[in-house]
C-alpha cells in the first residue's frame, strides 16, 4: 500500500514538472522584440509561478528540463528559437538565470513578503547572469550591459514575480486539496 503511493507521487512529481516546463515554454512565446536582441517575454512571471507552486526543487528541476529541452533543438525558447547556440547568444545567460532564480522563487517562508524578498533576490542572480553574458558577448562592460538589458525589464519583471507569489497561494491551496500535492 505504502510503495503504491510512493509510486502515485514520484509519478505526479514529474507529470508537474513536464506541466511547469510546458508552462514557461508557453511563457516565452509572448513577447515583444528590442533591439538589444533581448526581447521582453513573460519568462520571469512564468518560472516564478511555476516554482511558487512546485517549491524549489520542482521549479529549478522543472526550469532546468525547459532549457535542457531547448538547448537539443525544441524550439521553447523565447521566438520559438531552440538549440544550443542559443544558450550562448545574447539571451543564454537569462535562461541559465532563470534555473537559480526558480530555486529562489520556490523557496517556501512563513510569510508572504519574505518569500517575495528572497523571489527578489532570485532574480538579481538572473539579471546578473544575463547581463555579464551579454557584456561577455557583445565586448561592453557590464554597467552598460545592466542598461541595455537590465533597467528596461525591472519593473515588469519585479510585478511578475510578486504577481506569481500572490497567484500560487489559492494554486497550491487548490492542488492540496484536490490531488493531495
């Protein structure tokens, strides 16, 4: 009795991570080109939902498989792009950023605005990620890399990730109840 629910939750711990990777997948296809080759997309709100949800070691497992997935040639990544190249092109640092910053998003506090905190935090180490790569990549320092592809998602990205925080709470409630998750 006890190994068949063993099995029955091992089995819904993947069928929610393949979920999660499918929904920052999805997440990447909404976006908006600028000219610094790093487009604005709904990646940021879409992993810290997933990993709001899932919790730290379901949403870095879960992120991680997305950009597994599209660095052997899916194209999930954001304009429907996929390969390895593009894990070092101008926008791999962020996807790399985004494995850490679900870790961060996932971590589970007593309170509310402490989880938003450290989700905050989660995604500093994702633009950092993605700014010296990008500095890397196109020969600037890194001041003006955190301008160009930085300053201009703060705002966005800082809504998207309190927004995923607040949205979690009635999901994870919901799935505790429904599929004892």
């Amino acid at each position: 009795m006890e190994t068949n629910k063993n099995s029955r939750s091992r089995t819904l711990q993947v069928v929610m991570c393949a979920l999660f990777a499918a929904i920052i997948a999805v997440s990447a296809q909404v976006t908006l080109p600028l000219p610094t080759q790093v487009p604005i997309t709904l990646h940021t709100f879409g992993v810290a939902l997933c990993a709001a949800i899932g919790g730290a070691v379901p949403g870095t497992v879960s992120t991680a498989v997305y950009v597994l997935i599209g660095a052997v040639g899916m194209p999930v990544f954001a304009g429907m792009k996929g390969g390895f190249q593009v894990l070092l092109g101008p926008t791999g640092g962020f996807l790399f950023g985004f494995i850490a910053m679900a870790f961060f998003c996932g971590i589970r506090t007593e309170r509310l605005w402490s989880r938003i905190a450290v989700s905050l935090g989660g995604l500093a180490v994702c633009y950092l990620c993605g700014a010296v790569q990008y500095a890397l990549l196109m020969q600037i320092d890194l001041l003006k890399s955190i301008v160009l592809v930085v300053l201009p998602f703060v705002v966005k990205d800082a809504l998207s990730v309190v927004a995923a925080q607040y949205m979690a709470i009635p999901i994870r409630k919901a799935l505790a109840h429904t599929i004892h998750y």
